[in-house]
C-alpha cells in the first residue's frame, strides 16, 4: 500500500497467505490460519510474531550527566545491566507520550524500545530532554524483531540454540551470538505466556524466522492474536487505552511511576494523587459471548459514566471482555455496568485484572 512501510519479513507473510493491513504507519500481517487458532497455538504451544515494526533508540554516553535519568517515569541508573524495565514518557500534563521498555545494556548503553506509530515523536523527545550533543540514535532500520511466544517457546529456543538460553530470568536478557551475529534474546512479551523476544540484526531476521517456523511445535500469529493474548491479560495498547490524554496513576498503571526522582510530568502526577483522577481505567467482563467494541458507551443505573476502549470475546473465558474509563465512583470491583452502542445492550460487571490467569508468563 502506498505510503506503507513494509516489514523485511514481508515476502514471507505474503506466501503464507497472510491478511495484511496497515498498523502504526507499517503494512503487517493481521492473521494467517485465523485468530482464534493462532491465539491457541500461543496459549498451548509457540506463536511466532513478526514485530520489526516497533521502534529501537539506542543511547550512549553518562546516563545522569546526559539527561537521560529525568527522561522517564522511572530510574535508568538503578537498572542492573542485564535487566529491562516498563515505564512511560510523558508529557508536562502527565499524559503518556508512549509506554516503552528500557533494557540496561552496559553502564553507559540503553536501548529503548517503543511503540511503531509513535517511533519518530519519542526520539525528538528525548533528543529534545537530553543534552546537547548527546549519543542518541533511531536503530530501528538495523534491527529486526521476533517475538516467540507460548509455554513450547522455552523447549523450541534452548533446542536450536543452546542450553544456556534456559535460565533467563523474567525481565533479564542476554547477548548471545545466533547465526553468526550478535542478537539480545529477552525474557520478555505480550501475550502472558512464557516468551522471548530477539532483537538480530536485520540481515538476519529472515533467516530466524525460518528457522522457528520449520519446528512444527511453533506457528506464525498475526497482530489480531496477539490484541486478544494481551487484552486477556489487562495489557493496555497505546492509542486505544493510554495516551497523551490519559495518565499512568488514570490508567491503573502508577506502579511503573517512581515520584521519588524527578521526571516531566511529575508535577502533574502528584497533583493527581492529592486530588484524584476524573476517570479511572477499569477491566469488566459481561454475561454474553458478543464482544464490547472500542468506543461502546458504558452506562450505571441508566447516567453514561464512560467509554470503552478496548474489547474481544475472550476465547479463554468465553465470554466478552474489555477496558475502559468511567467515572471513579463506578470503578469498585462488582460494580454493575451496561455496555451500549446503538442496538447492542450488554450487561457487565467490573472485576479485578489479569482476566486470565493461568499464563505460563513467569514459568
């Protein structure tokens, strides 16, 4: 499509009859056997996802004295090298600019990996809170991305590339030559089962894709499986449940904030806390297979409290599921909600997060 980018892998999706569709300014494989099936392969077995699309910054240089310490919702210099950790970049009104993953890569290396649509906005940012003249650079066109996924994905990636990948611990990662080149392998994901998530240079990433796919215990999955896995486990997606208009404290997410360091954004967030959110994201569930939608009105004793923002019929609790914001006296768990939109009538009830809880994520 014009204007599309187009992933490197993208000749292979096309021979497996992949349904492409343009996500975040990239043309990316949506679904190949179907969503449903792909997203039980994940659940019972490895899913193979092609995630090139998500963008890598790399900075170099004196973490604190450059700036980056301030540039997020939390510490950098207190991440062990070896480690990663989840957090925000904000703007001066709180709002999340993106959410985004930071791994330690030596005490004076980080990679920051964020979202693809908001790729090009983060960097100006970050450039612009750093120091002048500062080591920051967009990697992304030298690196591609699989993410391997599922309660297999331990067994299939020790059996092609070595025992030594077995222990990696959540949230750590290793350097580690595969096929000749030099390649992060993350114990990190999306979808709420055990994963990896390997970061090889791009030349590579299409020979690391067949070589996965041949295993016949892993099968490739489109980004429609992969917004059912992660809404199953309350993961919010940029754009639909965070953005510039919300925080992280409205979204449930201030555990990822550390108001002991400074940070932009800070002054708005504190405020928040003396004073309360207008709105809060909740998880509900309703007594139907049908599926709430993004933008369905969500009503309490018959006033409209709120809107939602994401929504799918949870294959593994078989009935619809979503996220939204409502007003926060309609927040407590077991709080009675009707979802509506038009003819569709669903009743609700807000329950706590994850919605499924027997991921193999931390196995």
């Amino acid at each position: 499509m014009d204007g599309m980018k187009n992933t490197p892998l993208l000749e292979k999706h096309q021979g497996l009859q992949a349904l492409l569709a343009p996500f975040g300014g990239w043309l990316m494989p949506i679904q190949y056997a179907g969503i449903l099936a792909e997203h039980r392969w994940c659940r019972e077995k490895a899913a193979l996802f092609d995630i090139c699309h998500m963008g890598e910054l790399l900075f170099q240089g004196d973490i604190e004295g450059d700036g980056l310490e301030h540039v997020f919702t939390f510490s950098v210099k207190k991440i062990p090298v070896g480690r990663s950790r989840y957090g925000f970049l904000l703007n001066e009104r709180g709002g999340i600019l993106d959410d985004l993953i930071v791994f330690r890569l030596a005490e004076d290396r980080a990679m920051v990996v964020v979202n693809a649509a908001t790729t090009e906005n983060d960097f100006a940012v970050i450039r612009s809170r750093l120091r002048p003249g500062a080591d920051f650079t967009d990697i992304t066109p030298a690196l591609g991305k699989l993410d391997l996924q599922g309660p297999l994905a331990r067994a299939v990636l020790v059996e092609t590339f070595g025992e030594d990948l077995a222990s990696i611990p959540f949230f750590k990662f290793v350097k580690r030559e595969l096929l000749g080149v030099e390649a992060i392998v993350s114990r990190t994901g999306y979808t709420g089962e055990l994963g990896y998530e390997i970061f090889i240079p791009v030349e590579k990433v299409g020979e690391l894709w067949d070589l996965f796919v041949r295993d016949e215990r892993v099968a490739p999955a489109g980004l429609g499986a992969r917004d059912l896995l992660r809404l199953e486990l309350g993961y919010s997606l940029y754009g639909s449940d965070i953005d510039e208009e919300t925080t992280p404290i409205s979204a449930g997410l201030g555990g990822f904030v550390d108001l002991g360091k400074e940070f932009v954004g800070k002054e708005a967030l504190v405020a928040e806390e003396r004073e309360g959110s207008k709105r809060v994201k909740v998880a509900f569930r309703v007594d139907s297979r049908r599926a709430p939608r993004h933008d369905y009105g969500i009503y309490h004793e018959g006033a409209e409290v709120g809107r939602v923002t994401s929504g799918a019929f949870s294959p593994m609790l078989g009935c619809g599921i979503g996220l939204g914001y409502v007003t926060p006296h309609c927040a407590p768990i077991g709080t009675p909600l009707t979802i509506r939109h038009e003819k569709v009538e669903l009743q609700g009830v807000v329950v706590e997060l994850p919605f499924y809880r027997e991921g193999s994520l931390r196995g």
